[in-house]
C-alpha cells in the first residue's frame, strides 16, 4: 500500500502528538529529550522527502541522523519505494550493512518477491539464504530457481517437501511442481499420500484434483476415500472391506479403514467401537495406529456424553489415556461420587497425579469419604499442593488454614546489564520504533533481537521491556526464560492510575476493585494495549466492538469507533463497566463473573441451570463444560490473590458469598 507525503505527515503527526503508554522510571535529560524530539521530526522530513523523490533533502536528513537508531529504516523505506528498478548496488550495500538483523532479513523477503515474481532466477539464487525463509511462497521460487539454473535434484527434493501438505500451496508453487510432474517425479505414492492428507483437512476439492492424475486403480480408491469420508456408515458394511482387495492395495485400504473409523467416531463412537474390534482383526494394525483409534474414542466418546461406554472402554481396554482418565474424574465430581473421584486419579499417570490440580481434589475425595478428622492421608496431600503459588495451592492452603505461598524471587539482573541490554542497536530501534507509535516494527525488532537469547539475556531484557513500560514483551520474556518466580515482571501493576481510578469508582457499588481488574487484562491481554484476537476482540481487556458499543451507551463513556479500544483508558473503562455488569448479573460471584466475561452470561446461565444449585463452588468451577473457559477462571481468581499481594494487601482466594454458594 502507497501513501502520499500529505498521508505520510498526517500519521506522523498522530504518533509524535500520541501520549506515551507510561512514563519510565528516571526521566530523560532534559536535552536528550529534545534532541530525540528533533531527531523525530527529521525522520519524518526524510519519509516525506522519500515520497516526493527530493533525492538531496534525504541525502542532508541521513547525513544529520547519522546516530540515530532507526537510520536503516529510512534507507530501507527509500530502496523500496524504487525496488520495482532493482537498484542492486543499493541493495547489496544495505544487506551489507543490515547483515543479521530484523529489517535487513525483511529487505530480503521484499527483494525475493520482486525477483520471484518478475522471474529473475539467477538473481533469485543469490539473495536467498535456506535458514532464514520459511514462506513456501519463496521456497517455491527458490525450487524454480534451482531447477532451472541450479541442483535440479536438490529442487526437486525441496519440491516433495511442499507438494506432501494437505492444503493448496501458494499460486508461486504451480509453475515449479508443472516442472516436476512433467519430468517424472510425481510417483503413485507420493500422488496418494497429499491425496490423503488432502482428505484428511478436509479440502476435498484439491483430493479430487490430486486423484484426476492418479491411474485407474489408484482413482478408484482415491474416491473410495472420498467417498468413506462424506459417509463413514459404509465402514458397516463389512465384507467390502474385509473381503478380496486389489492386489498390492492393502496399506490404502488399511488407510481408508483407519480414517473412516475417526470419521465414524465423530458421529457414533459406540457404532465406531464395534467397527473397531472387527476391523482390527483383520487388519495388522500397529501399536500407534491403536492407540490413536482408542483415544480418538475416548475423546468422542466424552465430547457425546456417554460416559458409562467411556468407563467400559478405558477398564476394558486397558486405556490409560491421561485426557479420558481426566475426563472421567471431572464428571465423577459433577455426581459428587466421590469413591469414582479418588479411583480414576489413582489412575492417572504418576507425573500427573503429582499436579497441584490432582493433589487437591485426591485430598478432598479422601476428606468426603472419610471425613475431615479422619482423612490423616489427606493432609500431606494438601501441603504440597500448598506449596505452589496457584488457584489449586490457594484452594489447599485456605483447606489448611495456611498462609499462600507466593514465593516471589526477583530475577538476578544488575541494573548495568540492564544498561548494556539498552545499548544494544536493536533494542533501540525497538525503543525508538515503539516511541514513534510503529508497533508491529517495534514487536519484530524486538522478537528478533529476543530469539536466541540466553537465560540471563531473557531476564535482563524482560527487566529492560519493564522499565519501558512494554509489559506484554517483559511477561513474554520471563516466561521465555521459563523464570516463574519474579512476580513484578510476571503480574506488572500495568496501567495502575487508570486501574485504580476505574476500580475506585466502580469497586465500592459491587465485588469489583482494581485486583480483579488487573487479573482480567492480565488474562485477557499480557497487557499489549493493542493487542487483536482472531474472533475481533480488541485491546487490554479484550472486548469485542459490538459489546464495547452497547456498554458505553450504559456507562456514559465516549466511544465512536473500534480503533477507540486501543486507547487504555477507553478500554479499561469499557472493560471493567461491562465486567462490573456480569458481577451486577451474577449477585456479585466474581468466578462466575469471570467465566461469564471468557464464554458469554447465556451460557454461564444454562450451566447454573443444569447443575440445579447442588454443586459445591470448587466442583462446578472444575467441571465447568469449556476447558478454555475452566482455565480462565482458575486464573483469573488466582491473579486475583497475587495482584493482592503485590499492592501490599492480603485477599482471600474467595469470598464468603461465594465459598458459601451451592451452584
């Protein structure tokens, strides 16, 4: 997309008239800040300069921005403004130049676009670097490029690679895998194989193409395939299967059984099952091939509730698939049958019955049938599942009678390693990238710059992103290094005036404060402020527009536009009203709250419906039907706790109203 100079000012003047997101902790020098100010505005005289082609204003602007950090992306802006010409001298000096870094590998990309799609091979072969590409797009012109002028053996090897995937490939690769077929390298197998990966994804146009270059016989079972996947039923019929095959077709006939059983599974386990146990002994199945039939059975069966056929298969079979043997203890707590609870944990591998989750409900199993003063087994299971710092260790130790185990160790950073990590040339472009409101060249400087670091770079970078006021890059960072314990990098008090300003307004009418609301966008967010989710939920808090258009209408709070919930402000605003209206719906229960928030108040109301008000809050809460939404909850509450914890106060995990609650 192209932008005028007068488009090109206007952004400009939106990102330097933009407040900064927070303010770091020791200002700038008085100087330093007007000399980034200065250096701001000759970055945008020099994209203006770019547009109108004014060669020798540009030439000046870099001359004075010699040190400035993003001096690369004025050069690279200026070279691909003209990259339709080709300029190689320049191209070759910026690669130069750039060699290893995010905007040089970028350049990369755009030159072998150019190259590619003007059919520039030789030139192709040149700039490509194997390690660095991953787009099959270009590993489809590389392919060409090779065959044509290259390692005609090595293209074709690269050729198999992306031919044997079960979705349409990129329009770059038609011309490249022609080549291939017309020289001979498409066998039957390799025909049947993306054949039945296409089947497998679905994309059943391109297996019927896939099939129109397969022989006769080869068709007719690429369309059996076909056909058994639209109607599995057919599996059913025995004697078609089970009978005379062609000669040297048992492993596609092995194939279309096993896929048609999964298919089958889908719609009637228990019909899948019995097909399972007559195909099985006339196929060889191997050990892999079985257990992935009895787990898709598992999986089926508990997806349609038929859970005295999911016991059988996992007694009988001898099934110990950790997700069915979860799956079976939850709906054993929804019957509040406790004997069943404490047998399918005892089930569970051991790496998994040593979890704070299964701790906990083993000790509560054993308390229901024995009784509290009585269940002396059930008190070592409780402390350790104490010692964690989660929703499952604050549930034990508030069984105990203990105080929460936070566990909160700063990580070992020095602030002159965090000094030395600022210095470095793509921390700044990232800083400086950030500061001029260019996120997502920002995320990429910063992403590439992370990858590959070690342990203690992680660390120091995470305290480095913290200063800056980038808290979803500090918590990426710390979860990077795989360092859970500094809770100040981990659960940043992000955005604190704003929070504190909306849960003071808003906290004293209802069950919300600022801890709930931090534990929400932290959830929700990491708390990247522009942050998009794939179903349109824009923001810290994730609100979908459609939600946030209805709750400023209520709350009086001004909102024109989707973009608006980009602002933090806008959207911490809209986020805690609408969450202050479930905790409104929910007679202030913030766990409902909270999976309301995550699957919407209908379906939280047809679980309460469905439960008829008999189940304890920790059991509806663990068998709560979206294991996404179950997750979300836990979280929630427990991010609660801690944001309690590092604003210097002490919460309870839960409150009377809603430890008291039967749901």
């Amino acid at each position: 997309m192209s932008i005028d100079a007068k488009g090109i000012a206007l952004l400009f003047s939106l990102f330097l008239l933009s407040p900064p997101l927070s303010t770091p902790p020791a200002q700038a020098a008085e100087g330093e800040a007007e000399q980034a100010v200065a250096q701001r505005d000759k970055l945008q005289a020099a994209r203006l300069a770019i547009a109108r082609g004014d060669q020798a204003s540009l030439v000046k602007l870099k001359r004075e921005l010699k040190d400035y950090p993003l001096l690369p992306y004025i050069d690279y802006w200026a070279i691909t403004r003209k990259l339709s010409r080709l300029p190689y001298e320049e191209i070759d000096e910026f690669l130069a130049d750039n060699q290893d870094t995010a905007v040089g590998d970028w350049m990369r990309v755009r030159v072998l676009r150019e190259l590619g799609s003007r059919e520039r091979f030789r030139a192709y072969l040149k700039y490509y670097r194997p390690e660095k590409i991953t787009r099959s797009s270009l590993r489809c012109h590389y392919a060409n490029a090779l065959a044509r002028h290259g390692d005609k053996q090595e293209a074709y090897q690269l050729v198999e690679e992306l031919w044997l995937v079960g979705s349409s490939q990129a329009e770059e690769c038609d011309a490249v895998f022609a080549r291939w077929m017309k020289d001979g390298k498409l066998t039957r197998e390799l025909a049947w194989r993306r054949h039945y990966l296409a089947v497998e994804s679905g994309n059943l146009d391109l297996a019927t193409y896939i099939a129109g270059k397969m022989d006769g016989t080869h068709e007719r079972m690429a369309k059996l395939l076909r056909s058994v996947h639209r109607d599995p039923d057919q599996l059913l019929d025995y004697s078609r299967f089970i009978g005379e095959k062609p000669q040297n077709h048992e492993q596609e006939y092995r194939s279309i059984v096993l896929h048609g059983l999964h298919r089958l599974a889908r719609k009637d386990a228990a019909s899948a099952e019995q097909a399972w146990q007559r195909y099985q002994a006339s196929y060889l199945f191997g050990d892999s091939e079985r257990d992935e039939i009895l787990r898709d059975l598992a999986y089926q069966y508990a997806r349609q509730d038929q859970l005295e056929s999911l016991r059988k298969l996992v007694k009988e079979q001898k099934f110990a698939d950790a997700y069915s043997i979860e799956w079976l203890a939850r709906q054993s707590l929804r019957e509040l049958d406790w004997e069943q609870v404490a047998f399918w944990i005892d089930r569970l591998p051991e790496k998994e019955q040593q979890q704070d989750r299964w701790l906990y409900w083993k000790a509560r199993s054993l308390e229901e049938l024995y009784g509290k003063g009585r269940a002396d087994s059930a008190v070592p299971l409780y402390r350790k599942a104490a010692e964690e710092r989660s929703y499952y260790g604050f549930l034990a130790a508030d069984t105990l009678g203990q105080k929460y185990s936070f566990v909160d160790r700063p990580a070992p950073v020095t602030p002159k390693q965090v000094e030395q990590m600022a210095a470095r040339p793509a921390m700044q472009r990232a800083r400086e990238l950030q500061a001029i409101g260019e996120l997502y060249h920002a995320r990429r400087e910063w992403n590439y710059a992370t990858k590959g670091m070690s342990h203690e770079e992680l660390l120091t970078a995470g305290k480095l992103a913290s200063s800056w006021g980038w808290y979803h890059k500090s918590i990426q960072s710390v979860l990077a290094a795989d360092y859970l314990d500094d809770l100040e990098l981990r659960f940043p008090l992000a955005f604190a005036d704003i929070v504190d300003d909306v849960g003071k307004r808003m906290g004293k009418k209802s069950a919300l404060d600022p801890y709930l609301i931090y534990a929400v966008a932290r959830q929700e967010s990491h708390f990247s402020h522009d942050a998009k989710s794939h179903a349109g939920a824009l923001g810290l808090m994730q609100l979908l527009p459609s939600t946030a258009r209805a709750t400023a209408r209520r709350a009086g709070v001004r909102y024109r536009r989707s973009w608006d919930l980009l602002s933090p402000s806008t959207n911490i605003a809209l986020g805690s009203f609408y969450l202050n209206s479930l905790l409104n719906r929910f007679d202030n229960n913030r766990f409902l709250a909270a999976a309301a928030y995550n699957a919407g108040p209908t379906r939280v109301a047809g679980w309460l419906k469905e439960t008829k008000n008999q189940l304890p809050y920790d059991v509806w809460i663990e068998t709560i039907p979206y294991s996404e939404t179950r997750r979300y909850v836990q979280n929630v509450l427990a991010y609660t706790v801690i944001y309690a914890y590092r604003s210097g106060t002490t919460l309870p995990l839960l409150r009377e109203n809603e430890a008291a609650s039967k749901l």
